[in-house]
C-alpha cells in the first residue's frame, strides 16, 4: 500500500508543524521518521490518519485500482493498523478484553486471535494475557506492548506506530525491532515507525526520513545501513 502527500500543511496559531510539498512512502517499505521534540512526526501520522484535519493538502492510500484520500472516506481503515498514543487504548478493560473487542470489529474469530496472541507469547512475556489487571493500572511498557499488539492484530497493510521503542526494557526493544523486520518480510506491510532513537531506527528501516520544524530536511536510502553517520552529524550539528 503506497502513500502519497501532496501540498500537506497544518499549523497551530502561527506555528507550522507539518509543511510537506510531496512525499510518497512506497508500498512495502518499512519507514522511519526521525527528528527533534517538536519536528512535526507525530502530527504527520496524525494528519495520515486522519486524526487531524490538514489546512492544506491531502493524503492518499493508493494500491493498485484503489486510491482513496484519506479524509473522504474511512476504507482505508479496513487495512490500517496504528498506535500513537494511550488515548488508542479502552484501559478499564484487560488486555484479553481489549484484544477480544478489537477481534470483533475486525471479524476475527476467537481461533484467529489466539493464534495470534500465540505468536507473541514471547513479547507478552507471560505478563498481558490472561492476567486479571486493568489496562489502568499497567506499566507505561505494557500498555505500549498492548497497544502494538492491538494494532498488528488486523495483519494490515499499512501499520504506524509512533515512537514503539519508548517505556520498554532493552530485551522488549529488541523484541520490537525482529516483529517489525519480519512482519515487514513476511506481509510486505508498509510501515512507518517514528523514534527518537537513532540506532533502534537505523538497524530496521530501509528509508529514513528527517523532518525539521515540520519540513523534510533528509531523505535518506537506508538499504545498507548509511544513514548512521548522516543522522549522527545533522543532530551533533544542531544539539
């Protein structure tokens, strides 16, 4: 699934937070998207899906014969998976509750979802399913891993996570970076993924894109791993 922006601009009072003439993530490509504190990549994946209304511009999910701009119709959240933020989660329910509802609303059957909940038995670390406790009451590392989950559960096409790296142990970091690297592989899955850490970004993503005060300043190939030195230099530059 291709995404493709054009002219996409939003503000908030006089402060520009995304201003992207063209940017087009290609079907199959596992992104990362780095920058600053208040770069912009969070209200990018927010405009992406829709979550915020763009001043300017627009943003189309394109496969094939379908090419749909996001802000007129609500298809393409048929094959999206995405978590930003806890606001995405239901946190008086369990983790099994939580994953049980988003099941039904994307018609998967009890057999499929613990199929599913199997293969990351690993990620949950014997912590999530099956566990009485609260969304609530979880630590910021386990509602993360919910959320991600949550989000892979639809096996879509397009999936975004915004900063998945954050309030995890280095082992579930780790863990992150292999699901992502062979769901990518194995569905050829467009991913976006933003992070503030450059190494966990470098060793997954295959492009990495710099935004600056909401501008892409680098499009970086990062097919053999080149865009350590580059990133490295652009942030000791601008510490």
């Amino acid at each position: 699934m291709e995404i493709i922006i054009n002219n996409l601009r939003k503000t908030f009072g006089e402060k520009v937070a995304v201003d992207i003439p063209e940017l087009t993530i290609h079907s199959g490509e596992l992104l990362g998207l780095v920058g600053n504190n208040g770069a912009g990549k969070s209200t990018l994946f927010r405009l992406i899906l829709d979550l915020i209304k763009a001043d300017t511009g627009t943003v189309h999910m394109k496969d094939g014969e379908v090419d749909v701009n996001v802000a007129e119709t609500e298809v393409w959240k048929d094959w999206t998976g995405a978590f930003v933020d806890e606001s995405f989660l239901i946190d008086y329910l369990t983790p099994d509750e939580y994953f049980q509802f988003i099941a039904r609303l994307t018609d998967t059957s009890d057999e499929q979802l613990q199929e599913f909940l199997a293969q990351y038995q690993h990620f949950m670390a014997d912590e999530l399913a099956g566990q009485k406790k609260l969304i609530r009451t979880l630590s910021a590392g386990n509602k993360q891993k919910v959320g991600i989950m949550a989000a892979m559960l639809l096996r879509p096409k397009v999936l975004i996570l915004d900063e998945p790296f954050n309030f995890l142990d280095p082992s579930s970091q780790n863990a992150i970076k292999h699901l992502l690297k062979k769901y990518n592989e194995e569905t050829g899955a467009t991913i976006l993924v933003s992070s503030h850490n450059l190494q966990h970004t470098v060793d997954i993503s295959e492009r990495i894109v710099l935004l600056e005060h909401g501008k892409v300043i680098h499009d970086i190939d990062n097919k053999e791993k080149q865009a350590q030195d580059i990133l490295e230099n652009y942030f000791e530059i601008n510490d």
